[in-house]
C-alpha cells in the first residue's frame, strides 16, 4: 500500500463545538476518553484511530493513540501516540489534534478542519511529554491561532531525540497581529515526513495547557525585527525600528531561558558562542508591543 498522507495539512475552521473542552478552562491531563472508530480517543480530541475503507467496504483498522493507565505523569491517565503500518504496508504517524481529522484511505489525502472557540493570546503552550523517536524521526507539536479563517500566530517544537522521563515542554507563542484569535487549533504528531514514515516512533504526552501569565495583548504589527546573520554561529545583531531599549530573551526549543538581556539597543553584538546548535526563538519585549522571531545557532 502506497504511502497514507502523513504531515497533514492544517486548514482551520471556527467551531464550538467544544466549549466544555478541558484546554478551555485550564490543563487538559487526559482523564477523559471515548470509544472511537478503533480504540478510545480523549474527549474533545481526534486523532489517527480509524476503520480502513476501501470501495465503501471496511477492511480493517489503524489504531495510532492509546491511553496510558499505568506510567501517566498527571491524574490516571496519559496519552501515548505510535506510528503504525497500516495493513502490513506503509506506517503512519500518531497524530492527536483538537481538529477534526479527515482522512480518505482511497485518495490518500487528508485534512484537519474545526478548532477550538478560543480568544486569548497565551505567551506558551506547555505540558510534559517522554519521546521515544525511531532512527531519523522527529515529532512536532504546533499550535496555530486564527481569526475569521486567517493565521495571526502560534508556533511549533521539533522533537528529535528521545526523551526517557516525563520532561516539561514549552512551545513558545508569537502573533503577528494586534486582533484577538477566534479559533485555535493544536496538532501533535510523532512525525514531520511526508513519506517513508518510520514504525514505531513513540510520544507520550500529559497535562497540557496555555500560559497566559506573561501575555502582552497589544503587540505593535508595525515594529520589524531583522536577526543576522541566522543562521549563526557565536554572535549576532538585531536591528530594530525602535531606537528605544528593549528586553531581549533567547529561548531554546523546549522553551527554557537561555539568555536575558533587559535593556537591549537595536545592533548590539550579542555573544551566543556558548550556545549549542538547534533552533531557539528570541523573544524581544517593549513598552506596548511583543516580537518572536526564530534563530538557528550552528
């Protein structure tokens, strides 16, 4: 069997359906699950648990999200995604997303429409998670907000290596818009390949939610930012169009603070000698307004 759409597109739509969504109010930790086509899916959330349909005929099933009863970090339950073959062929990946996922096994094609009903403008989307990738596989966490259909921010973590114990996560939130989001959508999958997926990439995931506390709701959409070189290697500049000082803080991918600097002037060398290669994402801070931008240190 040909390779099954596995990056999925994220095309998001406004819904409501989900106004008691545990995400909503606070921390989702899973304790909540449904029957589904194949297996149980958490309440509120889909992912790649489905009867296999061929010429209008089921012909069997891909079960890629399981609970975890025995080893979850919060409350009696985690969720654990796996990739899969699907009917002795090409694997999937484990996919769980608070969308709505289509999936057409004749066309091999995909989508995921729908959302969450959500307003604010979070700093992060955290939680805890163990990753156990398969050779040359990465995870992806990403989150995207929406207002009236058009992207206006979110952000992503790539998760290449394992992770053995529960770890907290951080996926840090930029938006490039002053509105206020109508929608949100969360897609977390073991994979990023759009093809050759590899078996058995695992991703264990508990206690999830937004940081709202450091949130600033009036970003300037007007103020740039110009990071170079970036790629870099020990130091950069950041010219802004503000002549006044600013907070600059450098986060890695797992959202932990590796540099602050609170009074930073636009062109001042920063030295990120001590650094180690990957991505991070610098975080800059002025009086009315809130710039992301990522960095990637060689």
């Amino acid at each position: 069997m040909k390779t099954i759409l596995t990056f999925i597109a994220v095309i998001v739509s406004f819904s409501i359906y989900s106004q008691n969504h545990p995400l909503l109010t606070g921390v989702e930790s899973f304790e909540s699950w449904e029957k589904s086509e194949a297996g149980d899916l958490p309440k509120f959330w889909d992912g790649f648990n489905r009867e296999i349909v061929m010429g209008g005929f089921p012909v069997g099933i891909i079960t890629t999200v399981f609970r975890d009863s025995t080893y979850a970090y919060d409350g009696s339950s985690a969720v654990i995604l796996q990739s899969q073959p699907v009917m002795g062929g090409a694997a999937v990946p484990g996919i769980l997303t608070t969308g709505a996922l289509d999936i057409d096994f004749v066309s091999q094609t995909g989508d995921i429409t729908g959302g969450l009903a959500y307003s604010s403008r979070p700093n992060f989307f955290r939680g805890f998670l163990k990753c156990f990738p398969a050779s040359g596989d990465t995870a992806v966490i990403t989150v995207t907000f929406k207002n009236q259909g058009v992207e206006i921010g979110g952000g992503f973590l790539l998760l290449p290596d394992s992770i053995t114990s529960w770890s907290q996560f951080s996926v840090p939130i930029s938006f490039s818009s002053t509105v206020q989001p109508d929608t949100v959508l969360i897609f977390i999958s073991t994979s990023t390949k759009k093809a050759n997926v590899p078996f058995g990439s695992q991703l264990h995931i508990d206690k999830v939610g937004f940081d709202l506390a450091s949130s600033i709701n009036n970003p300037s959409s007007n103020l740039k930012a110009k990071i170079f070189p970036n790629p870099s290697t020990d130091m950069l500049q950041i010219e802004l169009d503000s002549q006044n000082p600013v907070q600059l803080a450098i986060f890695d991918s797992f959202g932990k603070n590796v540099m602050q600097l609170p009074d930073y002037q636009s062109n001042e060398v920063v030295d990120i000698s001590y650094l180690p290669g990957g991505i991070y994402f610098i975080r800059i801070l002025g009086y009315d307004f809130e710039l992301s931008q990522k960095l990637i240190v060689q």
